[in-house]
C-alpha cells in the first residue's frame, strides 16, 4: 500500500462533521485498520477511516473546529501483505473547507 498525498480533503459537512479523505493505492496488501486525528487551536478529534479500493474517507465531529484556519492532520494505517505486516504514519496540515 502506498499513502499517495495521504490528506486530499479536510472538509466541514453540513450537518456538523468534519470529512476527511485521501487516495490509496494497494499493492497486494491489505488494509487492516486506518485511524485519524485532527487538532486545531486545542480541539482534538480522532476517528475511524473506511478504505476503499482507491480512497480512504472517514468523519469526526465538527464542535470547535473553525474553517478557513488550519488544520494539523494525523494518519495511521496498519497494511498486512503476503510476509510483513507494516505501519505508516503521516502528518500534515491542511486547510479547513467548509
């Protein structure tokens, strides 16, 4: 699996949620768990992503968090492929959409 920009979209939704997405690309792996954390100014939300066979999304509340200011996004995926098991960690800040 490779993380490919890791972080496409940091949006606020219009019913109270913060979206998150980003590509994926798999490589005869399997994607096991992929979690999230997103901070801003002292607001922390953690979340859950679902993956897809190209994309990965996932939704954390939107309380606190303001749009248009930036947004210090967290990523962890845990890959299992035929002989290894492996972690990839990302970080990045992204702008908030609404």
């Amino acid at each position: 699996m490779v993380m490919k920009g890791a972080f496409s979209d940091v949006r606020l939704t219009g019913d109270g949620r913060v979206k998150v997405r980003g590509p994926v690309q798999n490589e005869d792996a399997q994607v096991k768990r992929m979690s999230f954390v997103l901070a801003q100014e002292g607001v922390i939300a953690e979340g859950e992503a679902r993956v897809g066979s190209d994309a990965w999304v996932g939704e954390v509340p939107a309380q606190g968090f303001t749009p248009g200011k930036p947004v210090l996004a967290v990523g962890v995926a845990v890959v299992v492929g035929d002989d290894a098991v492996q972690s990839f960690t990302w970080c990045e800040q992204k702008q908030l959409e609404s």
